[in-house]
C-alpha cells in the first residue's frame, strides 16, 4: 500500500511540471502565422503590417474597421471549448474611438447567431470602457466591465484576461490586467461559468465579431493564448518581455503518451502475472493435492496474496492512466 500511494505522488509530482502550456502565439511579424500551435490567421478583407510597440517595421497589424471590415480568421480554437482555464493576452493600439458601439476585439463565436461565447473581449467607446464575456447558455454567464480604469487610445497597452472557472468565488474567475497591473473590475449579471461553453464548430475572430461584421479599429501585436489561468507575475514577465520560452506542446503530448504507455504496459505485465500465478499455483496445489502442508490452504493463501498484490498494482495504473490522460489532454 505504502509503495502504491508513493508511485501516485509522483505521477501528480511529475505531471505539475508539465501542465501549462502555451497554445497559440501571433507575432504579426508580416503574417498570420501561429508561431507556436496550428491556428494560423486568415485575413478578412485586408490586413496591413505596420511598425510595432518597439519601432520593428512590419511587427505588428492593423485592422480597418470602416469603410471595410478588416479582420483575422482563427477557425475553431479548440483548446478554448469546454473548458476550465485560460489566459489570453495582447498589445494593443485602438484608433478609433467614434460612436458607442462595443468594438470587438477578440472573440470565440459568430456575434448575433451564437451566444456561447468562451470569450469575447471588447472596448466600447467613446467611454473606452473595456468590456469582457464569458457566456455559456448550459451553465450561466457574467460580464466584466470597468468603468474606472479607462484604456487610453492612440497609445500601445498590454492587456491579460485569465479565466479560472475551478475558482469557489465568482470574482476570483476572471481577472484583467493592463500594463501588467491587475484591474478590478465591475461583476455584471450572473455568475461566470464553471466551465466554458463546448463551442465546437465555431471561429475565433481579431477585430470582427464574425464574417464581414463590424469590430475594431486600431493595432495589435504579440496575441497569446495560454491554457491555464497564468499567476500576476507570470502576466508581468509577458508585459516586461521577460516570460520564459513556453513548454513546446508536442513535448507535452509525448510525455503524456510515453507516460500512458508504461502504464499500460505496467497493466498488461501485471495481469498476465495474475493469470500465470492463478494457473500455476492451481496446478501445483492440485498436484501436491495429498501432501501435508502443500493442498490447498497453502497454495490458495500465497494466490491470495499474489491476486491482491497485482489487484493493488492495477488499481495504480487505471488511476495514473486517468489522472495523466485528463490533465495533459
């Protein structure tokens, strides 16, 4: 017992070193190429590369939002559906500050067809109030909006939304920061979902809130997706440019199957010890069945203990397999 609850602490040791990971970056450097996992950028009408935060030409974009409605096409990112943790981050630049219509910025769902919207993160002017939802029709929704703290235009800023669903208090799962500085913001509606919505099927859109709909005008660079809800230093490493290079997610899955492999295999060894033992010792006490000391009592008593030994050994497998398998998938 004492060698199985040791073999499950350090399955849980292991694995805390390789659960977050980087899921997308953006760098806009004269593209829309996701520099770390597969959603690659389709651009929405135009898209122009413009000098970035730092003066790099051609290192950031921007996006028109009239007379056309620029905008970038992620497809279904699906590392944001049905899900407890997340950690979206960018600079950004707004230009346009006209009318009161919330300009979208980013968001996962076709505004207006579907409310399911794991993210939607959006500026509504001329307050330049910023404005965040989390919605899923199955399980509740809220709204962060700030009213104090207004995001000055025509200027770069760092914004961070982290999403914490497994938080017990519903002001703790969200949080926004600006210049990696934590922002409180004003809790509207109901209370932010335990998970966000399976929006599977549905793009992720920069600077639209959908196909040829209107969303936001201004500049964007260095846009990151995390998948789990980074700590207040963390987000001030990324604002200071000093974030450690992020784990590769391929390492992450390899560790994950050759994790799941020795298990399996571990499995397999031990049940066709207990199907060997059973015979064998079976076998032996049938044929040593007359003599004193070898029947029955002593070959069933050390089966015994060789089934329950394996049983224990099984048991350790089936909950490594489960914990790696739900945590690094």
């Amino acid at each position: 017992m004492k060698k199985l609850i040791i073999s499950i602490v350090l399955v849980l040791f292991l694995i805390s070193f390789a659960s977050a990971t980087l899921i997308s970056h953006w760098e806009f450097d004269g593209d829309l190429t996701d520099e770390q996992g597969n959603y690659d950028g389709v651009a929405i009408n135009n898209t122009v590369y413009v000098p970035d935060r730092n003066g790099n030409p051609n290192s950031a974009l921007y996006l028109l939002n009239w007379p056309q409605y620029d905008g970038v096409n992620f497809s279904d990112i699906s590392e944001l559906n049905n899900v407890t943790e997340y950690t979206y981050t960018a600079w950004i630049n707004e230009s346009w500050i006209i009318g009161v219509t919330r300009h979208i910025l980013f968001i996962k769902g076709d505004l207006g067809s579907n409310n399911n919207y794991p993210i939607r993160v959006a500026m509504k002017n001329p307050e330049q109030e910023l404005d965040i939802i989390i919605y899923n029709t199955s399980s509740g929704w809220s709204k962060l909006s700030n009213y104090s703290t207004k995001l000055p235009n025509d200027q770069w800023n760092h914004i961070a939304l982290v999403y914490n669903g497994s938080e017990p208090l519903n002001s703790d799962r969200a949080k926004f920061y600006i210049n990696g500085v934590y922002v409180p913001f004003d809790i509207v509606a109901s209370e932010f979902p335990r998970r966000t919505a399976n929006n599977v099927g549905h793009s992720a859109f920069l600077g639209a809130s959908g196909p040829g709909k209107s969303g936001w005008e201004g500049y964007v660079d260095d846009m990151r997706l995390y998948d789990t809800a980074l700590n207040s230093t963390e987000i001030l490493e990324i604002y200071n440019g000093t974030t450690p290079t992020p784990e590769n997610p391929t390492e992450r899955d390899e560790f994950r199957d050759n994790t799941i492999n020795v298990f399996q295999t571990l499995a397999i060894f031990t049940g066709l010890l207990i199907l060997i033992s059973m015979i064998g010792f079976g076998v032996f006490a049938y044929l040593n069945r007359g003599a004193e000391g070898i029947g029955g009592d002593f070959s069933g008593s050390i089966i015994l203990k060789v089934v329950s030994i394996s049983v224990g050994v099984l048991i350790m497998c089936a909950v490594g397999i489960f914990i790696v398998y739900n945590i690094l998938s």
